[in-house]
C-alpha cells in the first residue's frame, strides 16, 4: 500500500500554527484537533518545522511553566522528514522507527498534501494483513 491510500482514506487535513504562535495555543491545537503534532508554516504556507507533543513535554521539564510563551518556532524541530505519496506504507514504517518520529509530512510537487502518523501506518499495515487473511480463506474455501 502506498502513502496515497492512506491519506485518501483518512484525508488531507492539515493543522497548522505559524512560527510566532505561542507554545499554549499550539497545545490548545493539539487538543482541539486530538492530533500529536501540527507542521509550523510560514506566511509562504511552506512548513518551517514540526511542533509535536514530544517536543512540548521536553520543554516543560526543562523550563517548567515558561515554556508555554515561547513561540512554536522555538521548540520546534526544523529538520523535516518527509514523504512522497508514492511511497510504500512499509517504507515509512521504517522510516519512522529508525528516525523515531511519529509525524511525517506527505510532499508533492513542493507542495503538503498531508500529514501521516505512526497511527496510521499501523491502521494500514492491520488493514492489509486482514484483507490478505480475508483472500485467502476465500481461496481455501473455494478449493473445497
């Protein structure tokens, strides 16, 4: 299965914040959308970074408190993993296990088409073992 699937199938939505938005409003946007990271964009809409969970609690053990006025550009890790929509559900299972990251942005033609997570790599990693079952007890079935 390739990356394209995935996204269709849980679709493209992107949430975003913008570099200057405080580390509080982005938890704000974590929560609101149930989501563990939002790709930081700038006033261009290219992303900039990534800002997740993981980043935040890092922050809080350090800074305590603080850490929630800084801008999101502050916190956020810049060095962006991404993927292109052709791309094997398999590859970035890999991908992100070695990287461990669980966010990836899905780039086409320069462009964020979507995001996908770790979540959803699993989801469709489930979802083709059981169809793969499915066939083949039909096939066995039909044998008989």
């Amino acid at each position: 299965m390739h990356v394209a699937a995935v996204l269709k199938r849980k679709g493209s939505r992107i949430v975003s914040a913008a570099p200057g938005d405080t580390v509080a409003a982005v938890t704000r946007l974590l929560t609101e959308h149930r989501i563990g990271a939002v790709l930081v964009m700038n006033e261009d809409g290219l992303p900039v970074g990534i800002l997740s969970e993981r980043d935040i609690v890092r922050a809080v053990a350090r800074d305590g408190a603080a850490a929630l006025d800084r801008p999101a550009a502050d916190l956020m890790t810049r060095e962006l993993i991404t993927a292109a929509p052709n791309d094997t559900v398999a590859d970035m299972m890999a991908v992100m296990t070695e990287r461990r990251i669980r966010h990836v942005p899905i780039v086409e033609d320069g462009r964020v088409i979507g995001v996908i997570s770790i979540g959803d790599v699993v989801k469709a990693r489930i979802d083709d073992a059981e169809l793969e079952v499915e066939s083949l007890r039909g096939y066995v079935a039909g044998m008989g």
